[in-house]
C-alpha cells in the first residue's frame, strides 16, 4: 500500500510542475442529455489544459454560498468539445481505450471519444453544504 500513495497524489493533482498534465484524464461515458452541462468548441487549438483554464475561470450564475466563478471538473470530448461540470456520475466511467482521439492543439494527449470523455480536475472546490 505504501508504494501505492505516491500515484495516488499525481493523480489527484493531475498537474506537473511544468504546467503540462501528467495524467490522461479519467475516461467518462457520456449521454444525449450530457454528463456536463457547459460546452465551449475549442477547434484545432484543443488541449486538456485550456479546457481546464476555461472551466475553471467560468462565470456562473449560481445563488451564494456556492462560487461565482468556475467548475471544479472539465472535460474533453470529440477531439474538440470541452465541457464543465460540478459532479461526475458514479455510474458513468468507461475505459481508458475509449478516450483514444488525440488532441488537435498537441496530439500527445487524448481528448476523449465519441461520446467518451477525458475529465480532469480543474481546482475549483465547492463549499460542503
């Protein structure tokens, strides 16, 4: 269990020291009626890490105590579709080989599927109610 840990924290954090994602993002199966509510087309400059920017800088229109601006989870679909959401759906995770296309803005990376999802935490936390 103790060699375990360390992978648990990069994970987690999701982010290297560099800026650049060191984790592919958790591979989500989405619906017609969308996992994440919030849509942006990104185009060919798609990369999880502007994803990420834009979902956690959002405005939203949400009554207190809960934070104006951001969402604590993006994610990559279809190459170039990036949604954000508060929660993911426990019932909604799918394999990693779902999430194979890669990314317009750096094809190092993947960026979901065909109703596929790569998630990624944004850093946005939500008061505990």
């Amino acid at each position: 269990m103790k060699s375990f840990a360390p992978i648990v924290i990069v994970l987690i954090m999701g982010l290297t020291t560099k800026g650049e994602l060191s984790y592919p993002g958790q591979c989500i199966k989405d619906t017609t009626a969308r996992v994440f509510g919030n849509y942006i087309e990104l185009g060919t400059a798609s990369t999880p890490e502007r994803c990420i920017k834009i979902c956690r800088e959002m405005q939203r229109d949400v009554p207190p105590p809960t934070p104006r601006k951001g969402f604590p989870y993006a994610g990559m679909q279809f190459r170039t579709q990036c949604f954000c959401g508060s929660s993911i759906p426990a019932n909604a995770g799918a394999p990693s080989r779902e999430c194979n296309m890669p990314c317009p803005g750096d094809k190092r990376k993947k960026c979901g599927g065909a109703y596929r999802m790569n998630v990624y935490p944004t850093g946005v936390k939500y008061p505990r109610a």
